[in-house]
C-alpha cells in the first residue's frame, strides 16, 4: 500500500496533481491516499521530500525459482507453416540463452510436423519438443493450452516466450494462469538483468505512449509474448545439430470444448501486408474511397501490399486487416511509403522499423515527417499520382 | 441466459503523455471512459438477449469513480450493474485481477456466457478474458468478430485470426472476447439514461466476494513494473524540397536502386 510519511510530508501538493486518479490529497497540511490509489508510483517518482512510498509486503508466491531452467520457445505452426515470429523469437531466444548459460527449446504442437523440428533447430533451438497428433490440426484454447502447460511442469523452464499473435494471445495467458506465472504481453524488448539474472520485459501501453519495463522476480516461467518483426532472426544453419523429442500427451488433455467447424484463409493481401517488402499506406488525407484507391493503384505499380492508418480503416474506405499501428499490425518492410497519415504514436510504433520511411503530408509539422526518411510536404492527389506515373514508366521500360 | 460483460474503465488513452521532465503519466484532463471494445462486448450481449432473451449484467473492478462507467452500460441496455472495488484490489496485474473477478462473478452467481472487450485501450494486455476463462475452468474464444447461433447451450461464431477466420462452435458456459467489427453499438435510449440513473449499484468489497486476500492487488501479482519511460522514435526528419514534380524525381531516384 502507499504509506505516508506525515512528518516529511510538507503539503506541497506536487502529488496531488500528478495523480491521474485523484486519489491523493492534501488535507491539513500533508498528502492523504483515498480510494482511487491504484499504485501506480507517480506521486511517489514526484515526491521531492520521499514522503511517499509504496510498501510490498513480502511475496506470497511460493516458487522455488532456482528449480527452473532453460529458454522455452512456443513455435507457433498454422495452415502447414511455422510462423515467422517463432524464427524470430529463436533468434532473441538464443541470446538469452547463452547469456543465462541454458539450453534453448522449441515447442512445436499441431499434426503433420515432419521436418518442422529440424527447421527449428536450423534457426537456433537445442531442443525441439514436438507434439503430432491428428487432434491437435486445429488451433484451440484448450488442447494447445493444456499440452504446453502440461510440458512446462514437467521440465520447468525459467522462461516461456511466445508470439504476439492471434493464437499466442490468445492461448499463452491461460497457460500462465494455470502455471500461476506471469506474463508480460506484446513484448518490444528482452533482457536479462545482470545483478540477479530476471528478465526484463519491455512493452508498450497507453496506445504506444509510454513503454514500461516488467519483472517477474517471484514467479516462474517469466512468460511474454512478443510483436512480431520486433526480434531479429539467425541466419539459417542446416549444420546446426539439436535434438528432436517426440511427445506423446495423455489423450484426455487433447479434448477441446471448443470445436473449429471451419479455418478460412481470407484476403491473401492481407497475410501478405506483414511480410511485404513494400507497403503503401493510406490515411484520412485521402478524403474518401476514391481517394483510397490510389494507394491500391502504387502498391500494384510497386508490386507492394496495402496498409492504412486508423482513420481510414474507422472510415471504412479499407478493411481492419490493413490496418498498421497499435491496434493493427506491426510491418518492418523494406520501404513503407506514407500518403496522407498524420503519424499519431498509435500508428508510428507500428512502422518506425521499416527501412526506409516515405511520408507525403500536406501539413508540415505532421508527427509521420519525425521518422521519414524521406518526407515531402505536399497534396497527396497531386504527389501520388505523379509518382505512379513515374513507376508505370518504369515497369514499362 | 445469463450473460455478465465485463468492463472497465479507463483513461482515454490518445490524451495520455509521459512528462519528459517528471517522467510521470501526465493524465490531467484526461476523461475517463468505457474501454472502446468493452462497449462492443456490451452491444453483443443486448443483442443476444433481445434475440434470445435472458438477462445482461455488467461487472467492473476499480476505484468508486467506475460507477459512472456502469452507468453508462445501463443506459446502453444492461439490466443491472456490479462494481468491484476495494483499496485490496490497487496495484493488481492481471493474474490478480483475474482472480477478484472469477470470485466476483462466481459470488452473483455465475454465467452462461461471460463477454468482455478484445483487450483494454490502457494496459492493451488482452490478457485478462483468456486468463479469467481458466479460473473460471470454461471455454474460450478469443477475438470473437460475429456471432452466428446461440440455441440450445452451445453458441457458434466466427473468430478472427491472422490469417482470416475460423468457425467454432462451443458448449456453454463459456467466455468470449469480441473485436469490434463485430457490431456497432447503439447510443444509449433517453429512457435508458433514465433507469441508470436511478438503478443500484450494487457494490462488492474483498470480503463480500470471500477473496483471499493474499491474492488480491499488488501483492498477489507476480508481474512488477520497474520502470515507465517515452518511447524513442528514430529522428531522421529529411525532408525533399521543389515543386511538386521534382520532389517525386528525387524520391523516384532514391527508391529506384531500391526496389
């Protein structure tokens, strides 16, 4: 709890107005905490007389956490594919690894799976366990949830990193609630923290406008998913040797009460959108539908995929899988070209890792020109066209 | 059918800024509203009870002021409301809060369907219905994007992966969380406003929903944050000048080798 000191404490109010809950007040000449206090911290960071101070009590988990080893990897697999991300995740996987001086495993469940083990030691894993079976070719909650939790009580790893995905954020916070872990969602950064070895997990919150790093000093796993494209893969090492487990779970574990009658691939341009080297983007500078269109008509003439900014997709001129930003996808292409979009935090922490970043904007102090690369304050209905014009020319050559 | 929605109150996140001097949340000003999604959770549960009948009752954990945000759900069509809210609760992490709302809802008596927002605006966790559907040991659907059939104890709907969709049926009860193509909310009636104004809110503590209370708040989160900061942005800022015409000749020469 947020205890007071009423004898530093000097009536300043410096905490009364930080607290964004109105919880703390000052009232005889010192702070009093009401209801409201969620614990956030900022009157105590603003305190200059450290009057405030939150108070831990002595933790109540009982993890033996020097039971637990080892770098765990969920290798997300769907539609006969590993996904990206999980190659990803080996590679920041790796380097946790080594620094923890621990091996580093994959988990690979679904059906049909032969070969896909090697792929993954290809990319960094020293173990791999894999778990086959007819009943687990679709994705669901609980058959994936349950065969994970079920491996990692068995072999206890210090840490469970997954994607961000639909699949991994969907399933990895009911592994962590059976597991009494915690979990640190859509994670931007890993580290290990040298004085005791914790992670340190690092996301975005508030829409993209403030990061907060997160520990998990009581509990094990130390569980986060990650944002795709964030984490850099290894190259690829057919040379590399690791070990294949087959695991054979209880069959009771893999029974879903929730059947998937139907798994539809829509849209390919949308599948496409996050492994495209070029992206065309749109925002509410293009007016309207009509406007939109000329963005599908550069991404054809540079043979790129379609994204767009919140506003156009609350607009309704393009469907919600384009949509890039906080809420929608995260892209790193190789040229992400920006018509038309203001570049609010939401949709920027989307995209700054493109390559190079084109931002086209009629309003010069537009937040999209802090992270161009190249910028050019002009009217997206004359610039774009014109640069369409240039690329035909071009493909025609 | 019964149906809880879960939601919560949250500040308007595109208002909220760290202050570069204090590196402190400068949140002055800033409204609180009903997490976006949840009012799509909310929409949902209306229209499956206007279509199927039952009852819809809205939960929230958080501090007194979330009443308002209950409010507002009933203005919208939610037939009663429950507040959750305890200093116990403060500091909670999402396997805390978790736990203070399966012993809430397990305290009024539990649900045939329980719905709540794809994730909430501020933590953008979406942690809390997958981890709220394993304490309540039922089913789970995440990113719900339609609803298809709900008769006889088992509902079929779609749900919304990166990839596209897949159809699922599940028994009940079970616990969804919608994204929001799902549907568009309604604004609430005047006779709606009317009755949330007037309507008791009736308001759980730690004890009332028997919790143990090593569970609840800060000390019962395994996850602690150890430091907020702003976001770095790459600053490149090179910005093309000329008409209209020469600028797309320079930009065509630097994206040609390229591509």
């Amino acid at each position: 709890m947020l205890r007071i000191d009423i004898e530093a404490c000097i009536g300043c109010g410096v905490c009364e107005d930080t607290c964004t809950f109105g919880a703390i007040k000052v009232e005889d000449g010192h702070a009093v905490v009401g209801d409201g206090c969620t614990l956030c911290g900022s009157c105590v960071d603003v305190c200059e007389v450290d009057a405030l101070v939150i108070e831990r009590e002595e933790s109540v988990f009982k993890t033996k956490i020097d039971e637990w080893a080892g770098v765990w990897v969920y290798a997300e697999y769907r539609h006969g594919r590993i996904a990206p991300v999980a190659i990803e995740l080996l590679g920041v996987g790796r380097k946790l690894a080594d620094q923890r001086q621990a091996p580093l495993s994959a988990v690979l469940i679904g059906s049909k799976l032969d070969g896909q083990g090697e792929e993954l030691v290809a990319y960094g894993a020293d173990k791999v366990y894999v778990v086959d079976d007819p009943a687990l070719a679709s994705f669901t909650d609980d058959s994936y949830g349950n065969v994970l939790t079920d491996l990692a009580q068995e072999h206890k790893p210090e840490i469970i990193l997954a994607g961000a995905t639909a699949i991994g954020r969907s399933f990895i916070p009911r592994v962590a609630t059976s597991l009494a872990a915690g979990l640190t969602a859509d994670c931007t950064n890993l580290e290990i923290r040298e004085e005791d070895g914790a992670l340190l997990q690092t996301r975005p919150a508030f829409g993209g406008n403030i990061m907060a790093t997160i520990v998990c000093p009581h509990t094990r796993p130390q569980m986060a998913t990650v944002r795709p494209l964030v984490m850099k893969p290894l190259v690829r090492d057919d040379a590399r040797r690791g070990e294949i487990v087959l695991v054979t779970p209880e069959p009771s574990r893999l029974v879903s009460r929730v059947k998937v009658l139907e798994s539809v691939i829509e849209d390919l341009d949308q599948v496409n959108l996050t492994e495209a080297d070029i992206v065309v983007a749109g925002g509410r500078g293009l007016e309207n539908e009509k406007g939109f269109a000329m963005i599908k008509e550069l991404a054809d003439v540079l043979g790129g995929a379609v994204a767009a900014s919140r506003a156009a997709v609350d607009s309704g001129w393009v469907p919600y899988p384009h949509q890039v930003g906080q809420t929608g996808k995260t892209v790193a292409p190789k040229i992400y070209i920006a018509c038309g979009i203001s570049g609010a935090i939401q949709h920027l922490v989307g995209m700054q890792s493109a390559d190079t970043i084109i931002a086209i904007n009629r309003d010069a102090d537009a937040p999209i020109f802090d992270v161009a690369t190249y910028g050019i304050v002009g009217d997206v209905f004359e610039v774009v066209p014109k640069l369409i014009e240039k690329f035909k020319q071009r493909t025609n050559r | 059918m019964k149906i809880i929605v879960c939601v919560k109150q949250v500040p308007d996140a595109k208002d909220v800024r760290l202050d570069p001097k204090t590196n402190t949340l400068a949140r002055e000003g800033v409204q609180s509203i009903m997490n976006p999604y949840d009012r799509h959770a909310l929409e949902e549960a209306v229209r499956i009870k206007e279509q199927f009948g039952g009852t819809v009752t809205v939960l929230s954990m958080g501090p007194p002021q979330a009443e308002a945000t209950l409010r507002d759900a009933v203005a919208c069509g939610a037939d009663d409301a429950v507040l959750v809210s305890d200093r116990a609760f403060a500091g909670s992490d999402t396997w805390a809060t978790t736990y203070t709302l399966s012993q809430a809802i397990k305290n009024i008596g539990g649900a045939d369907l329980i719905l709540c927002g794809k994730q909430a605006i501020d933590g953008d966790t979406a942690q809390v219905g997958p981890g709220l559907a394993e304490r309540m040991g039922i089913p789970f659907v995440a990113y719900v994007r339609k609803v298809n059939d709900c008769a006889g104890g088992s509902i079929k709907a779609e749900r919304l992966m990166d990839d596209g969709y897949d159809a699922v049926e599940v028994a009940l009860p079970a616990l969804f969380t919608v994204v929001k193509e799902i549907n568009e909310p309604r604004v609430p009636s005047l006779k709606g406003k009317m009755r949330a104004k007037k309507l008791e809110i009736n308001t759980l503590n730690a004890v009332d929903i028997e919790a143990d209370l090593d569970q609840l708040g800060l000390k019962g989160s395994p996850t602690q944050v150890v430091r907020v900061f702003s976001p770095e942005l790459r600053g490149e800022r090179s910005m093309l000048n000329g008409s209209a015409d020469e600028q797309v000749a320079q930009l065509f020469d630097k994206l040609e080798p390229l591509l």
